[in-house]
C-alpha cells in the first residue's frame, strides 16, 4: 500500500503549469518552499503574552491528525508544549486547534530505554529544540535525543515513528511507550499489532465519541517483553526491545470512525517511514509551490515568513473524514453525536477568527479544498441542525456572532464549487432568523429577538456592541447571498446591515439598552463589557461592508474618518482594563507588540489599514496612501521568523492568511462582495498558481520596499483598474495585475 497525504487533485495542465512556474519559465521561484518552513515558528506564548501559541505539527494538509511534541506532563492541559524545553515526554497525536480550547482524540508515544523509570509516571528524553540537526517540517520532525534519533511522518489518519539507538548503554534495551490519559482508555499489544482506543476530550465531544488506535511495529520479532502499566493519567504500553535492537519503527494509524475503519486508515502508512515522510513532502512542495515569491531581493526570513504562514494557514479547519475499504468517504458525525454519515466532515475552526481571512487565502490558493470545506460545514449543519460557530470536535461554546454565514454567502456569490448551494443558504439563513434554545450559545444568534425588534443587542447581553455588529456584518453577506440565489428577504437582510447607524454616537460605537437609552459610563479605553477582546477603538471602524457609509457618518458628526485612522496608529496604546476587571493578554499584545490602537495582535482590528482604502475613491489618495504605509509597516514588522513569529494569538491560521493575502497587495475586505480590495504588495514578483492551469503575477514598478512606497495605479492585463477593488473572478481568469509605485 502506499502512503497517501494529500487532498490536492490537480490535473495534467495545472501540474504543468506549476512546473513552469518552478523552472523558472516566467521568473525565478523557490523550487523547495517546504525547507522553508519552520513548524517550531509561531509556537512561543503563554496564557500571558502570546507570540502565536501554537504547537509545531507533523501533518498533511487539513490532516486528520497532528503529531507534535509534548514538553509537559500537563496532558490534559492546552498549555503542554514549550518551543525551549528541553524535555520529551512523547510525541502526541493532537487534535489541538487552540490552547484555549484545549485538545481531544489525544495520546502518545515515546520511545527510550529501559534504564531507570522508564515504566514510572512520566519519563521523558532529552533532546534540543533549537539544534541545527533538529528538523521542524510540515512533513519531518527528527532531533537526536540521549539514546539516538527519533523521527516522524505522517499520512492524513496515520502516523511512522522510527528510534535510532545509536548511543544506548551497555546492558540497556530499547523501549516503546504508548501513555494513554484516561483511566478508561485502553491500550493493548498482541502479535505484533498495537489496538486501544481513547475518549479524551474538552467540551465538544458527545458521550459515544470514541478515537480507535491502532499500529503495526516493523520489527515486532524483536519484541522480547510487553506489558500495561498504571499510571495516574491512563495506562501505558511499554513495548520492550531485545538488547543490540539498533531501531525501533511502530506505524500508528487513527479512526473516529470504528476499530475496523482504523485498520484501513493504517494502511496508509504501511510502506515505512521513508516513503511516508517523502510522500508528505512532496504533497507540502505542491500546495506551497503554488505561492511563489520571484522577488531576488527576499530574504531567507522573508521566505520562512511566507511558507510557514502557507503551512500553518493551511493546517485548518482540519478534515475529519475517513475513506472505508471501498474508497468512499465516510465520518462519524460530531454534530449530531452518533451515525456515520457520507462526505466530508470539518472540525476545528471557530469562525470568528478565521470568517475573512482564512478561507478567503484558500479560495485564491486552493479553491477545489475551499469546496470540500464549506461542503463539510454544510454536513454539520445537515446533521446538527446549526452552522457550528466553534467547532472542536463539535459545537463549542466560544466567540461570539455567526461568522461562518459570512464564509458561506462568500462561497455561494463567488460560485465556488463542490457543495450544496441550497443548503449552506438554508443554514446561514436559520442562523439569520431562527431563534436557538435559549441559553445554548454554541448555535445560532444569542439575543436575536431583542435584536430583529431593536435593530441591535441591548446592553446587558454579552458584548452587545460587538456581536450587534457582527450580526449586521452577517446579514449584510446573507442578503448578498439571497440576491445572488434570487431568493426574497435579500433588502430586508441588507437593511438590518444598515443599523450599525443606532448605535454610533460620539464618533464611536456605543451601548443602547432596550429603551433606546445610552448605556452611559462610556470609557474609550475600556475594554470588555459591550465590545469583544479589545475596546470601543478596536470597533470604531468596524463596518467594513459599508466604508463609504461610516465615512458620510462621521462627517455628518462634524468628524473626519480618515483622520481619525491615522489617529489610530500614533497615539499612545492606551488600555483601561473595563469590563475583564484585570489585565488579559490581548492588552499587553497590542501595547508591546503592536503601536497605537492598531491591535494586530487580534482579528477585531484587521480591517483597520484596509477602511483607509475603502474609505477612498483611488488608490492614490490620501486617506489610502496612509494605509499602504501601515500595511507595510505591518507585514514587516510584526511578523517574525523565529517561536515568536506573532504579534497575539495565531488562531487556526487567521494571522498568517492576513499576511499572505496583504504579501499579494490583496484583501478580502467584504467578503460575499466579489471583489477584493487592492493593498499594496510586499515583494516585487510573485506568481499564484490558479486552477486550470492558470497564474496570477503580482509585480510592483517603481517606489522600493520601504512603508515610504504608495501606490500611485494599478492595472490588470495592460488595462487600468479605477477604483479600490478588483472582482475575485477577474484574478481567476489569470494575468498580470501590476501595481506602479512612488515614494
């Protein structure tokens, strides 16, 4: 059997097109972009200052599982990785999408000796993360520990790990851990064949989600003793080896699935670590191949930047179906919490970090993956009866709106193909409209009839500013959606968009209860309370489906809008701690990380640099040359290729898609608009592999790569682009969209 890794179906005139591009036909590109990625990047933080908080993940695209390193004995803890600790206590299989919301479908797998303790509760083996012969890749984690080597690759379900014994102890023999961590996991070894299974979990989980294990070790005439120990977390399996066993290589495979179904997914993995770990490469180097940087004058950094960012916006929402023995694809439903179902299933997202960046990145670099997505989401909504607005494994209490109408509505105005168009409006729509059961804030729009009478949320209810204008950001893209499809309703949804104007007062968003009354107590430094994970300056600009609008408002305040962005960005970063009674880390982010109000450190204030060129009639006007300084500014300051490549959380990809779109001089700003609104780019040539066989090259003339460049026009294929926006089916077809630059 051979290993499979990827998702990607390319045909004959695409792969052509995509060797072209890496010979050089056009331009130079980067022929191995996967050796530029750096998995441990990103991974610094703490529940007080966070530099992306991630964990560094072997795993294909979208993959099923993630294999990662843990550095704590904290295994039921978000926080079990460190990117400086020198301590291994096993390689995990983690299906975790964020600290804050922790992990599920967890266990690991350390290899070592049987010295002293190796069969007590935690053993662990040194090693150095930081090592120039520690190998961080999407498809390859490898370091030399005190025994040897260890290495991992992985398939989409399934997983080779290999130990080298090239410094063991004289009289020392081999052995191979498998910690389960929970006292009703279980975990076996008979005949060379590793079974178990594990009900680990944190909130998203139904009482019969059940992750079935099972593995092959390559060498298992080798084995001379096995047995189960207990330890306070769950038993262990300690496989142990005969003296002089120079390797150890186990195949690991996982299914939600069935214990059948897994025996299939290990299939996968059945060739061995070599053809496994180059299989996942060569599938990495296709998908990232498609983003090609040609300028000669980007760095090394600058190239870690970039195709880190690919991997890590890349590695979800993540796929969570499986293909039985007939080839056809099957998941057990996490939404509906028992059955399996046909088709895919996706997991581990939350929409609102991810709504208007993420799979915006994806519908321009990988839109047949787009398709399958959304069609997931459709499956949850299918089996569930919501659109999940947190999902991990399913419905999950976490932030606020119901962001993923707006990926939807996206998905259906663009005609992005491969799900049901019918029933993704349905679910945006009963999001739209359906009262959920109240208390339950997993589904639907909290506080929905209050808002449907008032126009807005009242004061009182959780975030009321925010959520109201996130709501009116939805309705604006499911109006877009209805008018797309014919359907009725599209002006009423359109008009409840427009209401952001009832609770303007000031030159700011402010509180209103249900009277109609201001809330009152206004602070425009405080955080909390009515607004989400930042304050009322964070939200000033929050109306991205009507720049224009907001614009008129202000003026008709006696206030210029412009000008009060670029107020944003020079003031001191000010915070009153508000409505969280202390200091949260997003605070600290936005004022050591980041400058002014401007608090990249968080998706609320990613729209910010883009209102300036909304906000204009060119791209050559005032207000949206001060954008292109700071989106710049931003690109090149405030990521990093080092663990603290980010200025705040990393959430699902969210950053590093911002960054990548922004690299393209291109954003969705609106999504469900069709167009995308036209930054400023960051190299000088770039080339973005289309379907079809297709290329989009971005180049600039003129100006340098300082945030002293502006954009004086732009044109697409010799024909000048007036205004601020391009349609998305335009850069579909293909071409040139040059960008003439001053200083």
């Amino acid at each position: 059997s051979k290993a499979t890794v990827s998702v990607l179906n390319w045909s004959a005139a695409e792969a052509n097109m995509l060797s072209l591009v890496l010979t050089g036909t056009a331009c130079a590109g980067v022929a191995a972009p996967e050796e530029y990625v750096n998995t441990r990047y990103g991974t610094a933080g703490s529940s007080y200052m966070s530099y992306g908080n991630l964990v560094p993940m072997v795993a294909a695209p979208w993959g099923f599982n993630g294999w990662s390193v843990q550095t704590s004995t904290k295994t039921s803890d978000g926080w079990w990785w460190d990117p400086e600790a020198t301590s291994m206590y096993g390689i995990r299989c983690t299906h975790r999408p964020s600290p804050w919301i922790n992990d599920y479908g967890y266990f690991g797998v350390l290899p070592l000796t049987d010295e002293a303790g190796y069969d007590a509760e935690w053993p662990s083996v040194k090693y150095d993360p930081a090592a120039d012969t520690t190998e961080w890749r999407p498809y390859l984690f490898a370091a030399d520990t005190a025994y040897g080597k260890v290495e991992v690759a992985s398939t989409e379900h399934a997983s080779v790990i290999r130990a080298t014994y090239g410094s063991i102890a004289a009289g020392q023999r081999p052995v191979l851990r498998v910690q389960m961590s929970l006292a009703k996991d279980a975990i076996a070894y008979t005949g060379g064949q590793i079974t178990g299974h594990t009900n680990t979990g944190n909130a998203g989980e139904h009482n019969d989600f059940t992750l079935y294990i099972a593995g092959t070790v390559a060498n298992a005439s080798a084995v001379v003793d096995s047995k189960v120990v207990s330890t306070s977390v769950g038993s262990a399996l300690l496989l142990v080896f005969a003296p002089g066993t120079t390797a150890v290589e186990v195949s690991l495979a996982t299914s939600f699935i069935s214990a059948e179904q897994v025996g299939t997914n290990l299939k996968e993995a059945a060739a061995g670590l070599e053809e496994v770990r180059d299989s996942s490469k060569k599938s990495w180097s296709t998908l990232l191949a498609r983003y090609q940087i040609n300028d000669p004058a980007a760095t090394r950094d600058q190239l870690a930047i970039v195709y880190t960012s690919m991997y890590h916006a890349m590695s979800f929402p993540r796929f969570l179906s499986e293909k039985d023995a007939s080839g056809a694809e099957k998941h057990f439903s996490t939404y509906k919490g028992s059955g399996v179902f046909d088709g895919p299933a996706v997991s581990d997202s939350g929409f609102w970090d991810a709504y208007r960046t993420v799979y915006s990145f994806v519908q321009m670099a990988a839109p047949e993956v787009l398709g399958r997505l959304v069609d997931g989401w459709v499956n949850a909504y299918k089996e569930g009866g919501w659109l999940p607005k947190w999902a991990s494994p399913g419905y999950r209490s976490g932030m606020v709106g119901t962001m993923g109408d707006i990926v939807l509505a996206d998905a259906i105005v663009n005609d992005v193909p491969g799900f049901d168009v019918e029933a993704a409006y349905a679910a945006i729509t009963r999001d739209a409209d359906v009262n959920p059961n109240p208390g339950d804030s997993k589904e639907g729009r909290t506080s929905l009839p209050n808002y449907l009478k008032l126009g807005y949320v009242p004061h009182g209810e959780r975030e009321d500013v925010s959520v109201s204008l996130n709501y009116m950001m939805a309705d604006w893209a499911v109006g877009n959606a209805a008018k797309k499809l014919g359907k009725a309703g599209a002006d009423e949804y359109h008009l409840r968009a427009q209401n952001y104007t009832k609770l303007f007062k000031d030159g700011f968003f402010q509180s209103k209860d249900v009277t109609g009354q201001w809330a009152g107590g206004f602070d425009e430094f405080a955080w909390g309370g009515s607004y989400t994970e930042s304050g009322p300056w964070q939200y000033r600009f929050y109306t991205p489906w009507d720049p224009k609008g907001l614009k008129q408002l202000y003026k008709d305040n006696g206030l210029d809008a412009c000008n009060l962005l670029l107020k944003a960005q020079n003031m001191p970063g000010t915070y009153h701690v508000g409505g969280y009674g202390s200091v949260i880390h997003e605070m600290r982010e936005m004022a050591e990380n980041c400058w002014g109000q401007y608090a990249h450190n968080n998706q609320p204030a990613h729209h910010m640099q883009y209102m300036f060129i909304a906000m204009s009639d060119s791209v050559n006007d005032t207000c949206a040359r001060n954008g292109q300084h700071y989106l710049r500014r931003a690109m090149q300051t405030l990521y990093k290729a080092d663990p603290k490549m980010y200025a705040g959380d990393e959430d699902n990809g969210e950053m590093s898609a911002w960054f990548l779109l922004s690299a393209m001089g291109l954003y969705n700003l609106q999504p469900s608009s069709g167009d995308l609104f036209l930054g400023i780019p960051m190299f000088t040539d770039m080339t973005l592999a289309l379907p079809g066989g297709k290329s989009l090259r971005v180049t600039t003339n003129g100006g340098d790569a300082s945030d002293k460049s502006f954009v004086e026009s732009v044109a697409f294929n010799g024909q000048a682009v007036s205004g601020v926006t391009i349609p998305y089916k335009t850069l579909l077809q293909g071409g040139e969209l040059v960008f003439t630059l001053g200083l």
